[in-house]
C-alpha cells in the first residue's frame, strides 16, 4: 500500500539579503488516511514552516510533497488549513465566512440549496449553527476558531491542516475544543496533521507525534506512536500508564535532549 | 495584614445587601421606567444643546462684530443687514429660475455637483483600480509611484490649460479637472490599504483557490475598504476646492462662475451668500461620503 501523504526528503532554506538560512533539513514522513499526526517542537524550529508546505503556501526547495502520489506545489482546498488566528473575514458573517469556502469549492457540483444544507451541517458540527448571522468581532475566541474548523472541513478536504490551532485560547475553552476535534475525527475518519506546543494535547489527540529537532536545519528528531485506544477520555487517561508514558517520552525529548538554548 | 482582613468582611457582607434591594426594586420598576425616559430626553436635548448652542453664539458674535464695524457707508464689504437686503432672494429661493443665466444658487450648485458627480465617480472608479495594482504589484508601485509623487502636486487649475486643449470645450475640461484632483488621494490610500490586507487574509484566497477577480471583489475592496473611504473623503474634498476654481475660469452655470460674474458686476452681496452655499455644501459632502464609509466599513475593524 503506498502512502497518502508523503514528504520525500524536503529541504527548505529562506534567502534574504543574500544569506541563506537553512530552516528544515531532510524532513521524511509518510501518514496514512485517517491518521491524526501532531508535529511538535521548540517555537522557531520550523513546523509551522513545515504545515505551509504542506499547504503549498510556501514552495520546498528539495524533494517534494507527495498527496495520492502527486505532487503539491501550490494551496488548494482538499488541503484545507485552520489558522492559528482564525482567519475568518471580519466583514462576513460567520454563516458568510463557511460559504465563501462552500460557493468556490461547490459551485457548479451542489445546487444553491444543497450548499445551504451543507453550510448549515458544517456550522451545527462544531456546535456554530445558532450563530450563523453573528460577525467574528461579536463571538468568542473559541467561537471563532469554531468557524474556522467549520470552513475548513467545509471544504470536504483530504486533510485538514491544523496550525496551532488551540494556542490562542485559554485552557478550558481549548480542552473544550479538543473534544470537539477528537469527536469530528472519529466521525469523520479524515487525515488531520496539527501543529502544537502542548504536549498533553498532542498526546491526547494524536495517533502519532513528530518530535522536530531545533532549528536551523531541524530534522525530525523521532516519532512516537501513541498506543490508545479511541474513544479517548481526558479523565481517565490522567491515570493511564500508558498516556503517562508517552507524555514522559515526549517531554524527555523536548526538554532533556533537545532543550531550546535561548540566543543570549 | 489589614488586606485579608478587609476582603473577607467584603464577602460576608456581599449577599445581604443584594437580598434586600431585590424585592424594593420590583416594586419601584414601572414607576423608574417612566421616570428614566423623560430623564433620557432631558439628557438627549441637552447633549444637542452643549453642541449647537456654541456654534450658534459664535456665529452670532461673528454677525455682530461684522455689523458693527462695516455698517458705516463707505465700507469695503457689505455689513450683513446690507447683504439681506440685497441678496434676500438668493438666500431665500434657492430654486428660482428667471432666464437662462438667472437661476437660483441651489440650482447652480447642482450643476457643479454634476460636474464633481462625474468627474470624482470617474476618479473613484480608476483610482481604486491603479491603487489595487500598485498596492499589489512591486513592479508597478516601482513603475508609477514616483510619476504620481510628482503629478500630485501639480495645482488642480495648472491642468486646465492642457484639458481645455485637449477637449475643445468647458465642461468635459471642468470634469477632468475634478478627475485629475482627487484621483491622487484616492490611488495613493487604496495602495497603502491593500498592502496593509493581513496575510492571513491571502492564504485563506490561496487555500480557496479565489481567481483574480473574486480575490479583488472578496478580499481587496472589504479588507482595504476604510483606506479606500480615506482617499475617497479627502478626494471629494479637493474636487470641491477645484470646480469652483475651474468654473470661475469656463463659464457656464456652476456656482464657481456665478461668483466670477458676481465680481464683475460687483455685486459682493452675492458673492458672500454664494461662499455660505459653498461652504454647506463642500461640509454636506465630506459628511455625506464619510457616512457612506462608516456603512459599508462597518464590521471590517479587525478583531
């Protein structure tokens, strides 16, 4: 079986003013449909780097994205990304945000109504519905990235990118949004890649975690399979010799062997 | 020490109070209602007073100390009680028409806001175009930037040698004039508002593949939309400033060439009355576009 998504010996470097900086160096991976995979790393080490090249928003400079065997090299929707920061459109309603994505995806292939029902089905997934009308300067944060995850799995994408999605709000409303993202996942069954510096979150959510080594040129360090079975619960997993395992491996590499030496 | 203290004796005492207003304030809301409305339209009449009563005594002063010092005869300018009698008609009936160069202010101002109709719609329309390309575009902000840092500061009148050349006739002279005026705020604000649209807003057009014109119509005009009514509301201004300049020197009927011929025949009376109607006029449509801004800009602040 070849895989779904393959990242063939990626290089990238930015240059500016002249001088070349190495940001990712030999980056190989393969994920499989349905996987959940989090990358995690030190802030600055290239993985949010690493999710835009996924998205094609940015272009490698060796080796390639492979999805289905085929090479990706410019954004698309079956790529859809959840911002960090949103990202809605603030002078959209939040039903007018998910049916910009909808309208350009679905034109021609769901007649008017059927784009409605889909919008609508989208909206209530994430629990979004009863504010459809609402502008994103009138809810939550929470709410927002709500929206955001709506428009980006209203896009029926082949995987859904996750850019630290959860990293803006606070700790209740993101274990909050977490259940939701376990709850979609296990529903929906899609490919999710999330980048994350939380490691209780990458190990609650994730099938596998990608430990990226410090940049420049940061590799990956090691990858850990975290051995779960879903439906996961966060309360029982506290207790759990092997969620305590797989936290302790991922904190070892974080902070033991690959800890961030900050620039004096 | 004292702190802690406080703060408990804070706590204990906080639902006591709570339960014994709870039941008073039931019994005093219908009568609080009625009472509160009537304190409402005390308070909104005297907002309005603290804002027009001001300007009114200002102006009031102004009238007074203008009377005073030219009612003597032999004075330069007509004293106010002398441009009321002279110009009572003008002030009066803005929308009489006696002959064909004989009409009311109101309706030469009319024909002037045609001209500034057409000439600014025209400016609104090209300048919001070449600002989104040069906004957008490296090259082209390399390309025009310096030719407009230079043509903006040519005086609008300075145009009108070479558009009445170019034209052979008066107004469509007028309308460029107008154009060439408040073109340049209107580019120069555009292109500063779409190289300020947020990154973010790009990479959702990248992911959802939006082709030029849904990126120009869904992303660009929204997001830059309070620049644009930026370079809008200080073009509209200059427009203003240039057809009264530019109508002085074409004729025709716009309020630009009444004053002129009013200073030919020197009739000062109606050349003052004409400055007030100019005066309303260039403020209603500063407020008129700066109204429009605010409606269409409204939930675009980012949050």
């Amino acid at each position: 079986m070849h895989a779904y998504l393959k990242l063939d010996h990626i290089d990238k470097s930015f240059i500016r003013a002249g001088q070349t900086t190495e940001v990712l160096k030999d980056i190989s991976l393969t994920i499989d449909q349905g996987e959940y995979v989090s990358i995690i790393g030190h802030s600055g080490c290239g993985k949010s780097t690493l999710l835009n090249l996924i998205a094609g928003l940015t272009q490698v400079t060796a080796g390639a994205v492979l999805l289905e065997n085929r090479e990706v090299n410019a954004p698309g929707p079956e790529r859809a990304v959840v911002f960090q920061n949103h990202s809605l459109l603030p002078w959209l309603t939040v039903y007018e945000n998910v049916k910009l994505a909808v309208d350009k995806v679905f034109s021609g292939r769901k007649s008017r109504a059927e784009r409605h029902d889909w919008i609508m089905a989208n909206l209530d997934l994430v629990q979004m519905g009863h504010a459809k009308d609402k502008r994103p300067s009138e809810i939550s944060g929470g709410m927002k990235q709500r929206v955001g995850i709506a428009r980006a799995l209203a896009m029926e994408p082949k995987i859904l990118l996750l850019d630290e999605p959860f990293g803006a709000l606070d700790a209740l409303t993101r274990a909050h949004l977490q259940d939701s993202v376990m709850d979609i996942h296990a529903r929906l069954k899609n490919t999710m890649i999330m980048i994350t510096h939380d490691v209780d979150e990458a190990v609650l959510l994730s099938d596998r975690i990608v430990m990226m080594t410090n940049g420049p040129a940061a590799r990956i360090g090691e990858v850990l399979a975290v051995d779960l079975p879903r439906p996961r619960k966060r309360l029982d997993l506290v207790s759990d010799s092997r969620y305590i395992a797989a936290r302790e491996a991922v904190l070892r590499f974080l902070y033991e062997r690959h800890r961030l030496v900050e620039a004096a | 020490m004292a702190v802690p203290v406080q703060k408990t004796d804070n706590v204990t005492s906080l639902p006591s109070p709570k339960a014994n207003a709870k039941p008073a304030e039931v019994v005093a809301l219908p009568a609080r209602k009625s009472e509160g409305r009537s304190k409402r339209i005390v308070a909104r009449l005297k907002d309005i007073a603290a804002n027009t009563v001001p300007p009114l005594l200002v102006v009031g002063l102004i009238l007074v100390v203008w009377q005073i010092g030219f009612a003597r005869p032999g004075a330069s300018l007509p004293a106010p009680s002398v441009i009321w009698a002279e110009a009572k008609d003008l002030i009066l009936d803005p929308f009489f028409v006696m002959g064909p160069q004989d009409i009311g202010l109101g309706l030469r101002v009319l024909t002037s806001l045609e001209r500034v109709a057409v000439g600014f719609g025209l400016a609104a329309v090209v300048g919001v175009l070449l600002g989104a390309l040069v906004g957008q575009s490296v090259w082209a902000t390399r390309g025009l930037d310096p030719i407009f840092q230079v043509l903006r500061t040519v005086p609008p009148l300075a145009w009108l040698p070479i558009s009445l050349a170019a034209f052979r006739d008066a107004n469509p002279s007028a309308i460029f004039v107008i154009f060439i005026t408040a073109i340049w705020p209107i580019i120069i604000n555009t292109a500063v508002g779409i190289r300020n649209i947020p990154q973010d807003y790009r990479n959702v057009a990248e992911v959802l593949r939006l082709n030029t014109f849904e990126f120009f119509f869904k992303i660009m005009v929204p997001s830059a939309a309070p620049y644009i009514f930026t370079g809008l509301r200080i073009g509209i201004g200059l427009s203003w400033l240039a057809i009264v300049a530019a109508e002085m020197l074409t004729g025709g009927v716009g309020i630009g060439f009444f004053i002129w011929d009013a200073w030919n025949s020197s009739k000062l009376s109606d050349i003052i009355v004409a400055l007030l109607y100019i005066g309303v006029v260039g403020f209603a449509l500063d407020r008129l576009v700066a109204a429009i801004g605010s409606l269409v800009t409204r939930g675009t602040a980012a949050s």
